[in-house]
C-alpha cells in the first residue's frame, strides 16, 4: 500500500507518543520531534509506510535511549487479553463453525494496535467480532487452500492480540505452522519473547521476521522468514501493518484484520471498524 498524505501525520504523532513512553527529558523528546520531521520531509510518496514507520521508531529509541517504549502497554495488553482468552475460546468452541469464529475472534484481536491507541477493550471487541460478518469475506478461498496444505506461515501483528490467534492456530493442526514474530518490537508487536510466555511455541515454529515488516521483495527479511515464505502453501497475514506491507503480493496470502484508520478503509473499499479477510489474489474486495 502506498502512503498517502494523511499517514506523515500519523507517524509524527506516534513518534511524540513513543517519545513520551522513552524518556521523561523534554529534551530528548523535543530532539526526538525534530529529527522525526526531517525523516518526513526527506520521505518519498513512492515509499510505503511500513517502509518509512521502522526508521521513525529507530529515530526514538536511538535519541531517547529507550530499546522498547511500548513494553508496559504491551505486558499489560497481554495480561488483558488473557483474562478475556476463556471467553473467547468457549464462543468459538460453540459456534457452528469454529474455525471461521477462531478467524473472526483473531481478526477482532487486531484492534491492539498502540498505532491507533494504548487501552484496549478485548471483551467487547469479541462480542462485536461474533455478531458480525468480514466485510471482505474470502473464507471460501481460505477453506480450498487449506484444504491442500501442508505447511502455513503467519505472520503475527501486535502483542495482546497474539493471544487470540491461539484460537486460529490451533485450528490450523496438524498442519506444520511457522509463526513468525518481529526480533525486535516497532510499536507494540509481539515479539517472540511475547509468543514463548503464552505457549505459542507448543503450536508452531518460531521465527523472527527481521528488520522492519515483511514485503513482496522480502528485503530485510531474516533468513527463516525467506526460507518460510517459499515453503508454506498458505500465508496468513495480520492486522494492518502487514496488509500495507504485501497488499500487492500475489495470490496465498490471506490478510487478517480489523480496520483501524480511514487510509486503510479507503485503500480496502472499506469502513473503519470492519472485519477482512481478504485474499491478496482477488482483483475485486467483494465488498
């Protein structure tokens, strides 16, 4: 996905909130603030903004000296989604079909995104996620390729929301999984420090994704993440950062999410607060 106008904003702002979580001298955060607009104003239109967005947060934790700002919102996500876990797991147990609720329950997990904001309410996106429909619905898609599967990579997003992919993940057995998570966090994404605490390894292979998001190039990718996306049959991306990364990947990868912000809605044909699940192959949304 290309960047459009309204995403330097965006990234400003994140930058000055990650500012505030790294260091408590104005200082440093006024440096931070005017380093971060020189990066803007050098940024290129053709650059995506999972391309720009790791050199933003890189410009934070470097000036303020902070490794992670997003730590205690992403403890404290976890912790949040795992009281609301049970819930949860019973709906999607009793639903009529609980591999689409596990989809449904991992997507509505997404709206733990410290891009959009720091306090998530779990138990009220999963309510809403299981009396609704995707917008973009390629459940179809996904059953057929899954269908002839033997190996699936995903793409984890954010921590706290990883929580609920156990859902899906399990679901997905006995295939092989390779869970890829990020060697170091941007914002609030899992790490797999975060997939390790929550028994995610009992499930699938861990792998770091390397530098910044994956992307069609695969470009600073690691190792084990290029090996994995030639060997799975089926890629199951999340949440938003990963649809910007590989919306013009072919077809085999699916894009899980909720929709959070009006450049992803008008990029998707779609409204903010929707549930996707897309297939990167369709030339339509199927709105």
């Amino acid at each position: 996905m290309r960047t459009y106008l309204e995403c330097l904003p965006c990234l400003l702002r994140q930058a000055v909130e990650a500012s505030k979580m790294a260091t408590d001298d104005e200082r440093l955060r006024h440096t931070v603030v005017k380093a971060v607009l020189r990066e803007l104003q050098s940024a290129s239109l053709d650059a995506r903004p999972v391309d720009i967005a790791p050199r933003i947060h890189a410009l934070v934790r470097d000036i303020a000296g902070c490794e992670d700002p997003y730590r205690e919102v992403k403890a404290e996500s976890n912790k949040t989604a795992l009281r609301a876990y049970p819930k949860a797991a019973q709906l999607a147990a009793a639903a009529p079909d609980p591999f689409l609720a596990a989809a449904k329950l991992a997507a509505a997990g997404n709206i733990a995104d410290a891009a959009i904001g720091k306090v998530f309410d779990f138990g009220a996106a999963i309510d809403k996620a299981m009396n609704r429909r995707f917008t973009i619905d390629h459940y179809a898609d996904l059953q057929g390729a899954l269908a002839q599967a033997d190996h699936v990579l995903y793409l984890a997003d954010n921590a706290g929301e990883i929580v609920f992919d156990r859902l899906l993940l399990e679901r997905l057995l006995p295939r092989r999984i390779t869970l890829a998570v990020k060697g170091r966090p941007l914002l609030n994404d899992a790490t797999v420090e975060d997939a390790e605490s929550l028994g995610l390894r009992e499930l699938a292979a861990l792998i770091p994704t390397g530098d910044g998001w994956p992307r069609p190039d695969l470009a600073d990718a690691s190792s084990d993440l290029r090996c994995a996306f030639r060997e799975a049959d089926v890629i199951i991306a999340k949440g938003q950062a990963n649809y910007e990364a590989l919306s013009e990947s072919a077809d085999g990868i699916f894009f899980l999410l909720v929709v959070k912000c009006e450049t992803i809605a008008r990029d998707l044909g779609v409204s903010v607060g929707d549930l996707i699940l897309k297939n990167a192959g369709h030339d339509g949304n199927d709105v």
